[in-house]
C-alpha cells in the first residue's frame, strides 16, 4: 500500500495483523516522532471494536535540557489522540562500555518491560519502520557483525512487537498528516555524529542513486530472509548447550557443527556474566581456538569480568 489514500489504512491493517486477540492493555512506546504517533493512533483506532486499552508510554532519556519539555508534550498528544492511559518515564543513560545510542535503547527497553509488568501487558508496540530495517542491516554489512545483526530487528521479541516494518517512514509521515498529527523531529536525527545519521541521509540516498530505488526494501527483505536460518540456529544451540555437561567438555563442543559452537560458547559466556552489548565477535572465536586450536595458550578475559579456560579437557567460566 502506498500513497496518501492507504497511508492511515495501512498503519491500521499493520497493526490489527499483530496485536493477538485478548491484548489487554497494549502498550504504545512513543517518542513524538511520525512512526510511533501514528502507531498509537492506528492502535487507538484499532481498539475501538477489541478489549484493547491503550497506554501510551514516553521515556525521557534526559539527554537534552528540553527532553521533560518534550515529554509533557508527547503525553498530551497522545491523551489526544485516544490513549486510555499515559506515563512518562525518565530513565539514566550511562555509555560505559558501549555507545550513547546503544545505552539509550538498553535503558529504554529495560524501562518498557517493566512499566508491561506493572501494567499486566504482554504487548509493546514500537514503531521501527522498513527504513529503520534498513539502516540496521547495513550497519551490520558495514560492521561485519554477522548473521545475527543482518537479520535485522526482530517483528517480535518478548513482549515487544513491531507492526510497521513493511511500512516506509514516507507512509508514517503521510499517515499523520492525513490525520492532522503534528510530529516533531529528534536533532540528534540530523546529527552528523551519529553514525546511523549518516547512514540514513548520505549512504542510502547515494546507494539509491548510483545502483537504482529500491535499496532499502532489498536490505530489509535481506533481514527477512536471513531471520529464519538465524532463530533455527539459535535455536539448535539453546538446546545444544542444555544438553551439555559443565564445565563444558572440550569434546563434546568441538564435534559440534562450526555455526551451533561458536553459539554454545557465546551463550555459555552470557550465562558467566559476560556483558552481552560488549560480547563481539573477536571473544566467540578466541573461545573457539580453546576448543579447536588449543595449543596450551592461557585465559580468554571477556567483558564483564569474567575469564575462560581450557582445563582439565573442560572450558571453564570464572570470575576476573
């Protein structure tokens, strides 16, 4: 669907598609950007005929001087809009070990799950779009970062769904304004520090160009299609590690497929403590070589405080 007819129609059906029956409430993260306004309301609209309330949440990540501001306004567009109930949260953002943006969304996530709790939903919509899918797997091209990361955002994870990425942030945009949503824009999305502020303005626009349109909906048809190989993958390796001993028996690793091992170790490492945002892959692979290239080399320290061994024909995990 495209164009300024089907705009709010299809944020609508997006939604309606994924929200299971018997949601009760549904949570609705929103910035004040187009994507998440218009989520709300199509979820507003949507649960009109269902026994859905709809609580918009805000975060207020305190980034800037005006981010209470900004939060004030978000919650009363969104009681506005229709939502039956509206927090604003104020979350700490502390990048130690990782990147700002990447603390921002720890810290959002973390804050979303918990308000799902107290709320007693099991549904938190977020309004990433196929652009937004888009730019995440090249940055994970662009990184080397591994199937994982190419397979892009996931459509559901836990409590979190994410209807609009098969929408293009052009449909959001229009969608408000079909409906008279006044949107306001994030400086920091036309920051130039910003790593994915580049990708968005000046890579994508210029791949466009130089190779033809569609670019952005071959990317995030990528990530559709590398999903299922990866949570097969993922899901070989869960039961992989369960079923093995520990400490984990060099043996019993080192006969298993190359794909499956190296996700065994990285879940046996998350399992010790390792801090999962600082994981890369350059620890899986020296965890691997204790396995499979072991010449009697010493300890593998991971983030987080903790160190691997190769003992006793075992790989142990211990605290740094």
């Amino acid at each position: 669907m495209t164009g300024p007819a089907t705009s709010v129609a299809a944020t609508r059906v997006a939604v309606r598609r994924v929200v299971p029956e018997g949601s009760a409430p549904v949570l609705v993260a929103c910035s004040g950007g187009a994507d998440s306004l218009a989520l709300l309301a199509a979820a507003v609209f949507e649960a009109r005929d269902r026994p859905w309330p709809v609580v918009g949440v805000t975060v207020d990540h305190a980034l800037r001087d005006d981010s209470a501001e900004v939060a004030n306004r978000v919650v009363g567009q969104m009681a506005a809009l229709g939502a039956d109930e509206t927090a604003s949260i104020r979350v700490s953002v502390t990048a130690e070990g990782q990147g700002l943006e990447a603390a921002a969304r720890q810290a959002r996530y973390a804050v979303l799950e918990e308000i799902a709790e107290r709320f007693g939903s099991t549904t938190v919509l977020l309004g990433h779009t196929r652009d937004d899918q888009a730019e995440t797997v090249l940055l994970g091209l662009t990184r080397g970062s591994g199937g994982r990361a190419l397979a892009g955002m996931r459509r559901a994870h836990g409590v979190f769904l994410r209807p609009f990425l098969d929408l293009t942030r052009a449909q959001t945009e229009q969608a408000c304004r079909e409906q008279g949503i006044e949107w306001w824009t994030d400086p920091a999305n036309a920051d130039p520090r910003f790593t994915r502020t580049r990708v968005r303005d000046v890579v994508l626009p210029t791949l466009e160009a130089e190779l033809g349109p569609g670019v952005g909906a071959a990317l995030a048809r990528t990530a559709d299609q590398l999903r299922q190989d990866v949570e097969h993958l993922d899901a070989l390796a869960r039961a992989a590690y369960a079923a093995l001993d520990q400490p984990l028996p060099v043996a019993a690793l080192a006969v298993l497929p190359g794909a499956v091992r190296t996700r065994v170790l990285r879940l046996a490492a998350l399992a010790a403590g390792a801090r999962d945002a600082e994981l890369f892959r350059e620890h899986v692979l020296a965890l691997d070589a204790l396995v499979t290239d072991w010449h009697g080399q010493g300890a593998v320290d991971l983030p987080g405080h903790v160190r691997s061994v190769r003992r006793d024909g075992a790989l142990v995990f211990e605290r740094a």
